[in-house]
C-alpha cells in the first residue's frame, strides 16, 4: 500500500474529529467511563483489526481511557488502511 503524502493526511483528518497526527501515525482517544466498558471497547477494536489484518497499537490508561494508534509499518507511515480502520472503530465508538 503506497504511503499518503501529508497533504493527503490533513486532507482525511479533516473528516476525523478524533484523530490527531503524531508524526508518522494517527491517534485517537476514548473515555469509556469504566474499565469493563474500556476493555469491551478494547476488544472491539481488536475484532477490527484482525478483520482487517491491520493492527494498532491500543493502550487503556487511567482504567478507563483507550487510546488506539495507526500507522502501517510496511510504508513507514499512514497509508489509506490506517484512515479505513480509524473508520470502523469510529463506528464502533
């Protein structure tokens, strides 16, 4: 998968209010109000992911609080799966 340039990038962001650029990734973060409710999410994710076969980084902190990281290691950067799976676990959020 070609790598996007950063116009590309800011031009997707635009239509990912959660999602922040960090350097070569996107990241977003969720208040899930509760740890049950975080590793729920935690797990939705996941399940996305796998169908995917795309796989963030996902850290829950604070118990409650999951942030979720894309990037595609194969193109050193954001590719246009990293913009599809932020995406699905949009639509999961």
């Amino acid at each position: 998968m070609e790598r996007l340039s950063d116009t590309q990038i800011e031009e997707r962001l635009a239509s990912f209010p959660n999602w922040r650029r960090e350097g070569e990734a996107i990241t977003a973060d969720y208040d899930r109000g509760g740890f049950s409710a975080a590793i729920a999410f935690l797990n939705q994710v996941a399940d996305c992911a796998e169908l995917a076969n795309h796989h963030p980084d996902i850290l829950v902190h604070g118990y409650r609080h999951v942030r979720v990281t894309l990037t595609t290691h194969s193109a050193a950067g954001l590719t246009e799966r990293d913009f599809a799976l932020a995406t699905k676990i949009d639509a999961i959020s």
